[in-house]
DNA sequence: TTCTGTGAAATAGTTCACAGCG
DNA sequence: CGCTGTGAACTATTTCACAGAA
C-alpha cells in the first residue's frame, strides 16, 4: 500500500468533509464532490483513495461512513497517544486545561516541570512531576508525544531529555526552533517554523494585492 | 525568481542553523555543511540558495551574515505581521501572554471577545473589544493575521469574521478544522490536522518498531 | 449514463556528476 | 584544491483522458 507524505497531508481535508457529509446525511460522494471541496484535483481523489485501498462504485461514487472509518484507521485516530506537557508555566496550564488535545486523541497523561513549587501540585487532575522522571513517567503512561511548553531558553534542552526518555514525537508550542537527532522519526510542529512560513505567504499575498484597488484580493 | 513551496518549507530550517552558525563566529559555511546540520541533499541547499538570488563563492562557500539578511528578507522577517486574537478563555489569554509570537513578529494588536465581562478589561496592556467591531479594529490596528482561540463550536464563525473583516491568513489554535472560501489566501496552522499528521507517523514509526527488540528504532 | 480506476503524459522536485571559478 | 552552479538523469506527484463497471 502506497501512502505517500502528499497524500497524508490530504487526508485530514478529506476526512473533515466527509464527517461534514455524513453529519448531513449523505451517504455516497464522488470523487469530484470531494475534490471541490477540498480543493484539489478529482483525479487526486481517485487517486490518493485507491493508494490506501479504499475502493468505490462505478457510476455512484464511495461510501461516506466507509470512507470515514477507513480514514480513520489509516490516519490512527481509532487510538490514543498520550502526552507529556513540559512545562506548566502559563501555556503549559492552558494546554492542560485546553480540551483540544483530548478531544483529538491525544490525552494529557502527564504534567512535568523543574520548579519545586509546582512539584506536587495538581493541573487539570494531573500531578505536576520533576523533569528528572521523565524516563519512568514516559514508561509508566505508554507516552509517545511529548508537548513542548517550556520557556524559549530551555525548549531544546527539554526536547533532548524528552527524545533520550523514549518519546518518539514532539509538539513544539515554544517559539523556539528545536533540532532533534536524526536517528528518531519526529514530526514537530513547530510554531516558529510555521510563523515564517506565515510571514512568507503573507508578504506574498500582500505583495500580490497591492496595486490593485482591492482591500482583499484573491491571490493568484 | 523561482521559490517554489518545498524551497520555501526549508528556509526556516536553514536559517535556523545559519544564525546558530553565525552566533559561534563563523563567517562562511559550505553547502555541505549546511546540508548536514539541515539534513537535506548538498545540491538541493545549492538549488534553493541559486532559486532565492543568493550566489555564494567558489572554493569558499557562502557568506553566513548575507545568508541571514536575504533568507530574512525572503521570508518577510524584517516586517511585523499584527494580528488579533479571538477568544480570551484560558487559551487566548495565554497566547496574549505569551511572547512567542511577538518575538517572531507577530505582535498581538488587539484581543477580541463575545463576553460582556471580559470585553473593556485589560489583557497583556490590551483592551478586550467586542467581535462585532473587527472590521475597524483590522482596518485600524493593520491586522493581517487572526488568531482562533475560541472554543471549538465558535471557531468556524469566527473564521468567517476575521475573513470578512479583511484578515488574509489564520493561526488557528482551536481542535477544530475550518474551511475557508477559497478566494482568499489563507495559510493556516491548524492543530486539529497537525495533530491528524502526527498521528499517521506516530502510528508508522511505532508499527516500525514493533518486533525490533529496541525500544526507540530509527525509521526506515 | 455516471463515475471509478488507471495507463500515459505532464509537471515538479531531487540528486548526480562535473565543468569551471576563486 | 575546494566548492559553487547547473545540465542532465532520475524520482515523485499531479493531471489528463478514457475504457469499462454498475
């Protein structure tokens, strides 16, 4: 089976839709339904289906509830992985108390930091813990995910110790930009990345615009 | 000049290295070099660098300091991006604390709110308004730039002002997933299918793993 | 007749390999 | 001699276009 990276970061746009339509009670869609409203091309559909094995009907179209479970094995969401927070400074709480994470499958199990009055404390029903026991705290909680929310200045630090305690991804909240060793799969997000992608965009659009009466233009 | 998508996801990568080589006094750096820290293919660095306008010297290598100054300009980092924050529950408040995205250039004009009780009071030396005066609030505060941070079932709607408003891209903060006409340019960091992406190779690599007798395998 | 599934063409992006400059 | 800049080969991804199933 062929999922390639473009098709995995389209699959979350089909999946959105779909539940749209089945939340309103359509049972099949065809490729060029889902493709307008995901914006891409119907071939890609087709395509990006066929690769992960989901098969439709000729002449009708694919199933809608199907198309959701499918997608949902495929993406991983039928599971949960659960996080660590380090870091339980004023983002830190917010994303512990924040629903967002939970919601989507990824449930705070764990909350760590390095200050002793936050030791012990609790946040969000969790027991705030010493950084010190990550490698047993990852153990005991089957934790895959670490969350970065640390301050700037220790945001590489932490995601060191997070690496060496056996977490295999990370969710960068920190403004920083963090290198992690090569020899381990992580997908970060990385907000200081994103911001200058942003700004890339950003300028561009606006550069685009500009000479043109518009106050909004659509890019092109 | 030729920037293309996947050029312009690498510059941040390169210049995070490029200023962590610049702050250890190094004043040149070879494509090599910079393809090993950046974990990319020497030629593809020589491309990108070639396809931005940036020319380097033979037999030496490129300028770190000029490397810096063009990467900054072509990715709009010398300019500030506004942008305004919607919903001021425990995430907003957070984020209008938060230096992060000031730091990055983003720094946080205006702070919107449904909430009678929050909207006239103070956050981070910000006053809350009121959603329904966004419009102006873009107009005046020169806002490119809205921040999602509302709970979940509002988020959608809130997208849809900020985008009526004026507002060309989104930083959306909220688990949901929102659509945007496609009209307009928007560039959105989405958690929701980030965390749907983290998922997928969180699920490779640990099915990757599994059978090795490692309990931390690099990814194939 | 509608819509899938897929060869084949087109396009985009990466990597090799090396001529040639400093 | 070391390293850039880039043709050319290669690989990946998208899109067209259409045969054929329901």
């Amino acid at each position: 089976m062929n999922v390639s990276d473009a098709t995995v970061a389209r699959l979350p746009v089909f999946l959105q839709y779909l539940v749209e339509l089945a939340g309103d009670g359509e049972s099949s869609v065809s490729s060029d339904r889902l493709a307008e409203l995901s914006g891409v091309n119907p071939a890609t559909v087709r395509r990006d289906l066929a690769g992960i094995g989901i098969t439709g009907t000729r002449g009708v179209g694919y199933d809608v509830k199907y198309l959701v479970h499918e997608i949902s094995v495929i993406l991983g969401l039928n599971q949960e992985w659960p996080v660590v927070i380090v870091g339980v400074g004023n983002l830190g709480r917010a994303l512990a108390n924040y629903d967002g994470l939970t919601e989507r499958g990824f449930p705070v199990h764990a909350l760590v930091d390095v200050d002793p009055d936050l030791i012990d404390s609790k946040i969000a029903n969790v027991v705030v813990e010493h950084v010190r026991h990550l490698p047993e705290i990852v153990a005991r909680e089957s934790i895959a995910v670490g969350v970065l929310a640390t301050p700037s200045t220790s945001a590489q630090e932490a995601a060191d110790v997070l690496i060496a305690s056996g977490v295999t991804s990370l969710l960068n909240f920190t403004p920083e930009q963090i290198s992690v060793p090569d020899t381990v799969q992580v997908r970060g997000v990385d907000l200081a990345t994103e911001l200058q992608i942003l700004s890339f965009y950003q300028q561009r659009s606006t550069a685009a615009r500009a000479g043109t009466g518009l106050p909004l233009g659509d890019d092109s």
